[in-house]
C-alpha cells in the first residue's frame, strides 16, 4: 500500500526543512502523511510544532494546536500559539483562533487571525513584536502587521498597548509609483485610559509630478497636543523637538522663468502662546540671467516675491 509508520525520535525530511515527532504515519506512494508531536524547522530561523502536522504536499502542512516563533529559547521568548493553521514551508502560515504569549504569559489570550512569512520578502505577515517598560507608561506591547498590498505599495498596521495608558496603533503606508511620484504617510494614535479625547501625530509626505515640468512637494506634520512628542517619541532626539513644520510647494519650470508657491505653518512645541509666523502663501518668480536683447551684450537677471505672514499673537502683515 505505500504505507509506513515509524515511532521514537523520528526525523523526516521534506526538502530543505527537518521535522522532528514521536510517530510518523507516511504513505510513499501519495507523499502525504501526519507528524505526532511534530517540531519543524525552515531556514533561516523558523519554527512551528504542533500536536499533529499532517502533510498535504510537498512542504505544505495543515497543523492543529500549534506554535510559531524564530526563538531558540524553551520556552520562546514569544511565540504565537493557534488551534488550526496552514503551513507552506517555503512561503507562508496562516491559522485561526490565535494567541501571543510572552514566555509562559499569554499577554494577548485571542484574535481570530493571524499570518506570517517565511523565506520570501515583501511578504504579507506579522514582523518581530516590540516590548519595553516605564514608570510613566508602564509595561509597553506593540505588534506591527505588514501588508505587501501590490508591487508598488505596502502598509504597516501595529496595535499597541500602554499597561498605564491604554490602547492605540501606528500605522504607515508607502508608496512609489515613478521616479517623481512617492509618498509616505504615517500615524500614532493612543486613546489614553480615563480621559477625554485622543492623542495622535501625523506624518505626509509626496512628491508628485503634476505635468510637464510641474512639481508638488508636501512635508507635512501635525501633533494634537504640544506634549504627545515628548511623551511617546521613539528616540531622545525626537522627544527634544521643538516644533513641528508643514511646507506645501508647488512649482513649474520654464525655460526662462521659475514660479512657485509654497504654503508654511508649524506648531511651536515650547511655549503655549501662538507666537507661531506663518507664511500663507509665499509666491515667488524667478528668471536667471539671461541677455535682455540678442548680441546686445547686456544681462538681465529678476526676482519677484510676495509673502503674506499671518500670525495670532505678534506682528503680523
């Protein structure tokens, strides 16, 4: 029949990847089989086990009651723990009624889904979990899901959660669609425990090509309080910040003449007052030197700018 059954320490080989088990139940014939108490290993650095891994084909398992993690550690320094997943080996897993646990701890007891790559980029999965600890904030959780949406765009969404402060997310998206057409977006967002209303910083910035010669470039920051910086910034440098700045230029180039115009604002992060000096708009004109009549030996070179300031507390004009 193509059957074989081998008990003990067994080690079967699929391709690349080792699985280890107490039983083995394999068929020669069709390639399929199930692994009890199966531990199984993927370059570079993953591991899956499983109370059964039953194989469908060719480096492709349907497992029950099973762990992922790229930890050598016993126990895994975290690990996602499921009821049912599908494995391929050599590309993906994806399972349901999920778990993630911290060593023994299961910090997050359930959500429905979850998946995860393995061996290729640019992969739709979940990346590496991020911990830390404060006085202020207290005990810090941030899972960050990635998502390959096309060749050209992708997206990371990671909900997160202050043990003291309460629950949030970040999010990014990116994308390129040509040499003159990008953009980054990017989002914190904490709905703090006990209080009224959010906090959240934003980050856009796109470059785009509007036509023949004509550019868009918008850097653009927004904070909701003068404090969230400081109180969630990733590194020393960013908590130091001293303001936060939007410029939306847009400009056109011709063969003698340069318009743009460019709209500034920011938030000043040091003081309360609105002492901020905006610049709505700034419109300038530029033509480089060039001869006011031909031969006549003569050069011209202009400028010409107009600039509105605007501004809640001060000189104004």
């Amino acid at each position: 029949t193509g059957d074989a059954v081998a008990e003990g320490r067994v080690v079967f080989y699929d391709g690349e990847n080792q699985l280890t088990g107490q039983r083995v139940e394999y068929n020669i014939k069709t390639g399929t089989g199930v692994v009890y108490q199966a531990d199984a290993r993927a370059e570079p650095h993953y591991r899956l086990s499983g109370e059964e891994m039953e194989r469908l084909g060719e480096s492709v398992y349907r497992v029950r009651k099973g762990v992922f993690t790229t930890c050598e550690d016993d126990p895994p320094s975290w690990s996602f723990h499921f009821d049912r997943a599908t494995a391929d080996l050599n590309d993906y897993l994806y399972g349901t009624g999920a778990s993630f646990w911290v060593k023994n701890v299961p910090l997050i007891p359930f959500f429905p889904s979850f998946a995860a790559a393995i061996r290729r980029e640019r992969q739709t999965g979940f990346l590496f979990p991020k911990f830390g600890n404060s006085s202020a904030k207290g005990f810090y959780g941030e899972i960050p899901f990635y998502w390959a949406i096309d060749d050209s765009r992708d997206a990371t969404i990671a909900p997160l959660f202050y043990s003291k402060r309460g629950p949030g997310f970040r999010a990014d998206f990116r994308h390129v669609e040509g040499p003159e057409d990008r953009g980054h977006e990017d989002v914190f967002f904490i709905q703090e425990s006990g209080k009224e209303g959010s906090r959240f910083t934003g980050v856009m910035r796109e470059m785009r090509l509007l036509g023949p010669r004509t550019w868009l470039r918008i850097d653009a920051n927004g904070v909701s309080d003068d404090d969230v910086i400081r109180d969630y910034g990733d590194s020393v440098l960013q908590r130091s910040t001293q303001r936060v700045e939007t410029n939306v230029f847009v400009t056109k180039s011709w063969d003698t003449w340069y318009p743009g115009g460019d709209l500034f604002v920011y938030q000043d992060l040091s003081t309360a007052r609105p002492v901020e000096l905006w610049r709505l708009p700034d419109i300038s004109l530029v033509g480089p030197r060039q001869p006011i009549w031909r031969d006549s030996g003569l050069l011209l070179q202009s400028s010409v700018g107009f600039v509105n300031f605007v501004r809640d507390e001060g000189s104004s004009g």
